[in-house]
C-alpha cells in the first residue's frame, strides 16, 4: 500500500522537496502508515560505535519505524551489499554511516533510481553529486580536530622547545581521519615547535591503537604528545606506554575524541589530558529527519551535533551521569 501511495504522490513530492534532487517519498504525507528503514552500521570497533548502534535501535523502537540492520563489519564491500540488498526490499529509506568516503556513487545512484532516499549519518561521501542523499547527520570532525589542536597550542604557549607528536588516526581514508587530521594540522601547524613525528592508523580500536603505539615507543623515545582520532585507540595506547614504564598523561600527554565512558575514566584519572567530545547518540535525530523527509519536508542538507570538551575536573563532575 505504502509504495502504490508513493507512485500516485510522485510529482507533488518532487515539487515539495527541498531540492536535493532524490527521487520519490515512500510515506504517506500523514506518516500513518509505518516506515521501513535499512540502516547499514560501518561495525562494532569501538564503545562509541556500540552506542551509536543502540541510539538508533532504540529511537527507531521508540518511533514506530521498522529497522533493518546490518553491521558492515568495517568492509566497504560488505556495505555496498547491504545497501543493494535494502533497495532490492523497496525500504522506505536508507541511512548508513559510509565505512570510507569514497566508492558509493554507483550503489547511490541506484537507491536514486528506486526512488529511495538515503540519509548519510556520522560519515560523510564525498561525491559531487549531493542529489545522491537528502542530507548528512553528524559531527563536524575538522572542528574536533582544531579543538584537539587548540588545547595543545594552549597547553603549551609558555614552551619554546620542540613538541613531539604521535597521532594515531582512524581508520584510512574514513572521513573522521581524514577531517581530524586536518582540523588538528591547520592549528598546530602554524607553529614550528609543534612536530608530528610519526603517524599512523589505529582502525579505531583498542588492541590496533595499543600495537601502534607500542612500535612508536619503540622507533620514538622523545614522545611529547599522543594525538588519538578516538578513545578507544588512545585507551589501547595506555596500556603499551604504561608497558613501556612511563606514566600516561604526564609523560606523553594524551589527547583524544569521542568521550565515551572507558575515556572519560581514565580524563578523570590523569591518564588522558584532554578529550574532544563526538556524541554518538545521533538516533533521536535520525529518526525525526527520516519522518520529515518521507513526508516531503524541506530538511537541511547539513545537520550538526552540538558537542563539547572535557578536562580532568570536567570529566569527574559528568562521569556519573554518562550514557556511554
């Protein structure tokens, strides 16, 4: 029924929408009947990930929404599937957080073609083609990265000496890696002090970002600062420079972002300096656009999460009350 309804509304809708250039709605402009959403997860690497994953379980319980899930175990192939295997269902709509930025115009333009609208969440594409999804819902990662970048510039305005710095980023060619290494960069690079001696990737978790940081260590005895594109690496990289007989967040300061609970732990503890926060609870968010979209309502094609930072005595005052 849902879909008859959407081929006889077709031309209104596209008049109505918000020039994003998708196809059709598939909801009844009185969101009686109930929507079907595919929603592919890029995996479960990390707490943040888990809780993003449970915010749109939730929400879509909460909202009367029928979710599909699939978890992309941070495959890109793995997500192209499911996202076929969405359209094949005729969902009313998909929304999926990209595993990398690029490689998903092909996939997109038949969700286009199927006349189902795709939400991105949490990720980015970067396709020049923006009629390819109604809109993006997520963190504004360039920003975290100059928030990052920021406190060390402050941390640090007294010194004159050379900084040394290791990054762990996230995982290669994801937009989160890519716009928290620059954010970071276009901060600290406009002092010379500041020096990134090594870089590399951590995937986002735990055990990768303890190995990484545990060859830094190795191949870096002078380490100043550990740059962290997420808790869950920086928390990996606490056990391997505790292995190594030095003290985190004294003597490799740690800076890094999301805030789950495990990280804003060890900010309470003095083992981490200073995290960014990237609030995973996005589902509540999700769920209201998908509505507003199937209805043929205008939405904007950019929605930013509001988030903050944390210090130490930050960290103490909220730990209690933490979601995640």
């Amino acid at each position: 029924m849902l879909k008859r309804i959407s081929a006889l509304v077709l031309a209104a809708v596209l008049t109505a929408s918000c020039g994003s250039g998708g196809g059709a709605t598939s909801a009844t402009s009185s969101g009686d009947d109930t929507i079907t959403m595919g929603f592919s997860q890029v995996g479960a690497e990390s707490g943040w990930r888990t809780a993003n994953t449970k915010s749109v379980q939730d929400s879509a319980k909460n909202a009367g929404v029928t979710l599909k899930f699939s978890d992309a175990q941070q495959k890109q192939e793995n997500q192209i599937k499911a996202l076929r295997s969405f359209i094949q269902q005729k969902v009313d709509i998909i929304a999926f957080s990209p595993v990398v930025e690029s490689g998903w115009d092909t996939v997109l333009q038949e969700a286009k073609r199927a006349n189902i609208p795709v939400i991105l969440t949490d990720r980015a594409v970067d396709s020049k083609d923006t009629t390819l999804y109604k809109t993006f819902l997520g963190s504004d990662f360039v920003e975290e990265g100059k928030k990052a970048g920021q406190w060390l510039v402050e941390e640090y305005k007294s010194s004159t000496d050379p900084v040394n710095i290791v990054e762990l980023q996230g995982t290669t060619g994801s937009a989160p890696a890519n716009d928290r290494k620059a954010g970071f960069l276009e901060v600290v690079g406009a002092d010379p002090k500041f020096k990134i001696i090594a870089t590399q990737t951590g995937d986002f978790t735990r055990a990768k970002g303890k190995e990484v940081m545990e060859a830094f260590l190795k191949s870096n005895p002078d380490i100043d600062v550990l740059y962290a594109h997420n808790d869950d690496m920086g928390l990996g990289a606490i056990e391997a420079i505790e292995g190594a007989g030095k003290v985190p967040g004294k003597d490799i300061k740690i800076i890094t972002v999301d805030a789950v609970k495990d990280g804003m732990q060890a900010l309470a503890d003095g083992k981490i300096n200073f995290i960014v926060e990237c609030s995973p609870l996005l589902g509540p968010q999700l769920m209201d656009l998908a509505k507003k979209v199937l209805k043929g309502e205008q939405v904007p094609p950019r929605v930013v999460t509001e988030e903050t930072t944390f210090t130490q005595e930050q960290a103490k005052e909220v730990l209690s009350t933490r979601q995640y």
